[in-house]
C-alpha cells in the first residue's frame, strides 16, 4: 500500500503502510483513521497536512511521545506507549497514537503462549 491518507483530528498524513495497517485504519465510514493503526515509522510518512495552517507539508509530521508507562486499561489490554503527531510548522497535533499490547495474545485460543508475560518486549 503505497501513499495512503490518514485522518486524525487535526488534519491527515500521507503514509506507506501494510494492508494489515489499511484493515486496522479501516472503521467502516469510508475513509482511514489514524489513531487506530499504532505508531508509524517517520520513514514510512510522506506528508502532512495541518488543518491549522490549512497547508499540506512534504515531510512527515514530528512524532512527539507523551509517555511510556505500562498501564492496564483493560483486561489483557495493556497501553504501551501515547503519543501524537505534530504540524512541523505550528506544532498542532495531527492526529494521535497509541500502542497497545494484549498480555496474552492468543487468549480466545486454547494454546495460550506465556513468554509474552514474562519477556519484557522493547
Ligand atoms: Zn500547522
């Protein structure tokens, strides 16, 4: 998937990303959301455009982490990292991020593999 728009709530980025992504992205209202895709690569974002300067930039957005916390926000639903994508202009947020992490990721199957809750990933 080459070139793909990406809504947040302060414009959109133009991104490289994996079908995978396009399915996450995809909330059935027709266009592409970034939010729900995680955090992308500044390499895999081409442009940007920021309702605030109504002005689309080629360069990605600056990617700005606000935190890292481990933090259960649900059961087996742990929230990684947040952060957002701000207008390299203005510094406006683009839109936002999070990435999540299920503690067992295979638990709707019966063959549940434990070295996700041991191993501390990243
Ligand atoms: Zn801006």
């Amino acid at each position: 998937m080459s070139n793909t728009t990406l809504h947040g709530s302060g414009g959109y980025v133009i991104a490289n990303i994996t079908e995978e992504q396009v399915k996450k992205a995809d909330l059935g209202v027709g266009k592409l959301f970034l939010a729900p895709i995680g955090k992308l690569e500044e390499q895999k974002i081409t442009k940007h455009y920021c309702k605030i300067c109504e002005e689309e930039f080629d360069s990605p957005p600056k990617i700005h982490l606000e935190e890292n916390n481990r933090e259960e926000v649900a059961d087996n639903l742990v929230l990684v990292e947040r952060g957002q994508y701000n207008c390299q202009k203005c510094n406006s947020t683009i839109g936002e991020y999070r990435v999540f992490e299920k503690q067992d990721e295979t638990g709707e199957v019966g063959n549940a593999r434990p070295n996700d809750l041991t191993s501390d990933s990243n």
